[in-house]
C-alpha cells in the first residue's frame, strides 16, 4: 500500500512539473511578436527588408487559420513549404532533412541554425530558407512582386503580401490589433443582424454584410490599419471604398455620400481614420442616390489563397462597438 502511495506521488510530482514547464515554454503574444520580429530582422537583407519576410509570413499564417486542407504550423514562424520545394521533386524521402541528398536531388531546403540538417519544422532553418530562394531574384521591390508571382502564380496573393509589406514598412510594428467601430459613436445610428437578407435590385441576392442607419453625413470610419484599394463608384453598392489589411480581410464601405479629404486609392489609413460619410448612394448610374434611408453598408471578405469569400461582419461590429464605448467611457476627451 505504502509503495502503491509512493508510486501515486512520485507520478503527481511528475505531471506537475511536466505542466509547470509546459506552462513557462508558453509565450505571451508580445512575446512571440518579439521573437518573430527578432527573426525578420536577423535575417533581413539589404534587398529583402523585414517587413517582405514579415508580409510572407503573415500571408501564410492568414491562409492557415481559414483553410482545412493546410495544417498550422507548430511554430514561431509560419511559412510552410511543400516537400517538393524542401527536398526536390524527385527525392523519395518526404521528410528527408539530409542537406546531401537534398542538394542532390535539387531541393532548397536549407540549415539556418548550422546544426547540420535542414529541418522544416526548424523557424531558422525556414526562415533562412526563405531568404536564400528570394536573395538572388530580389534587388527592388518590382523584383520582389515578379518573385512572389513565380512562386505562388496568383495576383490577388501577390496584392495580399504587397499590401502587408507597405503596411509594416510604414508602422514599424507586428501589432496592428487595434480596431475602431464603423461609425462615429457620438452620433445617432443603429444596426441589426442583416446578413443573408434578400436583395432584389439588379437581380436576387443575398445582402453580404451588415447595414448600420444613421443620418446622411455621419463619419465613417476606418476599422482597421489598412491601404485603400478600391474608391469611387459601383452601381450597387454607390460611392464606396475598399480597405485591405494585413489579416488578409478586405473591409467594404457602400453607399457613401462622399469621401473624406485626402483619401485616395494607395493610401494606408488606421483605425478611426475618417474614410467618408453616411449617404443613400447606389441602385443605379453614378450619382444615382435616395432610393433607400441613409446608411453604411459595411462588409468583409477573407482572402484564403485560392478565392474571397464574404463572412458575416455582425459580431465583430458588436465587439467593436463595445470596445470603443468602453475607451470613451475611460476618455471622454477622446469622443
């Protein structure tokens, strides 16, 4: 019995301890943003700057979280790479991490540590990796859209990474968190859960958002850090403005009675910067407006690589509403 409580105490000294370190190996998400950042930077070159490898690695991440068929990887880092690419087409060892037979058979998998293997679950070795298949192809940033149009041979992927590049070069930062309510909540408005209502106008539809009621002219607002891909017209959706992030999302702002001052297509705006104000434009030519109550029309749609899809935008506005409210309750100036 004595030998029986022993054994039972030694094996609970060990799940402790095996949890206790389990718990100090797991980083904060400050933490891993430095560590990610730490390596963007070590393994920057004159001609391939942090914010290209941090653009690539945040495009892979993004794809990862929305695609069943690609595995997260277990890492610091999230560039993945096909075995094809990592040990050569011809190479029958999948996993091989053997730099010899690799090199052979004409892979590009790499050792970035100098531990002697070329290991894909390694973020050295990927991250070397990385830099030495962009090095020789990349001496401008023309280059570096011709490269990343060569390996990955779709547009929108090539636009994806190129906004985040410019997005990271202008704020210097991996934590582009922050968000901002739609509308200026110092003003009248309402909303409800509109996603998959019928539209009528221009065909049977199904409305792809949320619409948000307020007075004609009300501000509306940048949700996120971002570059203004698209302004100006569409029959249906009026005066209206695309913004894409760096989350591989593309933030849709319709119906619009006009656009703020200054904001045209390139320009990388942030949270809470005024993009336009609230109108009842759309449904017909251009100009063509009041053949609805004045709202905004808010829409996201996530980019996975392969094709854009729209998701339902209600319950991020809810959070953002509740966020933003609760900053203004603790700042009144900042209203």
């Amino acid at each position: 019995m004595r030998l029986l409580i022993k054994i039972m105490s030694v094996g609970f000294l060990c799940l402790f301890f095996a949890s206790e370190a389990s718990a100090a190996e797991e980083l904060t998400r400050e933490q891993i943003l430095d560590k990610r950042m730490d390596y963007y930077i070590k393994y920057s070159t004159d001609t391939l700057p942090w914010y290209y490898l941090a653009a690539v690695d945040q495009y892979e991440r993004n794809i990862q979280e929305v695609r069943k068929d690609l595995p997260e990887r277990d890492g610091v880092v999230a560039v993945q790479f096909t075995d094809d690419f990592w040990v050569g087409p011809l190479n029958p060892l999948g996993d091989d991490t053997n730099l010899t037979t690799i090199t052979y058979f004409e892979g590009q998998g790499r050792d970035g540590n100098n531990d002697g293997i070329a290991d894909r679950q390694n973020d050295e070795d990927v991250m070397f990796t990385l830099v030495q298949y962009l090095s020789p192809q990349v001496h401008s940033e023309k280059d570096f859209e011709k490269a990343l149009k060569r390996y990955y041979d779709k547009d929108l992927t090539v636009k994806q990474i190129l906004t985040n590049a410019k997005i990271y070069k202008t704020y210097e930062v991996l934590n582009l968190d922050k968000r901002a309510f739609v509308l200026a909540i110092s003003h009248n408005y309402s909303y409800r859960s509109t996603w998959g209502d019928k539209r009528g106008w221009g065909g049977r539809r199904m409305h792809e958002g949320t619409d948000l009621f307020a007075y004609s002219g009300v501000p509306v607002k940048s949700a996120t850090y971002g570059i203004v891909e698209t302004k100006g017209w569409n029959d249906y959706g009026g005066w209206r403005i695309g913004i894409r992030d760096v989350n591989n999302t593309y933030h849709y702002y319709a119906h619009l009675s006009g656009f703020a001052k200054g904001i045209e297509e390139g320009k990388i705006v942030e949270p809470g910067t005024v993009i336009g104000y609230v109108g009842s434009s759309g449904y017909g030519k251009k100009g063509t407006a009041g053949k609805f109550a004045p709202h905004l029309h808010y829409g996201m749609y996530k980019y996975n690589g392969r094709t854009e899809w729209a998701y339902d935008p209600f319950p991020l506005l809810q959070k953002w509403e509740r966020e933003e409210k609760t900053r203004y309750k603790l700042n009144p100036a900042a209203r």
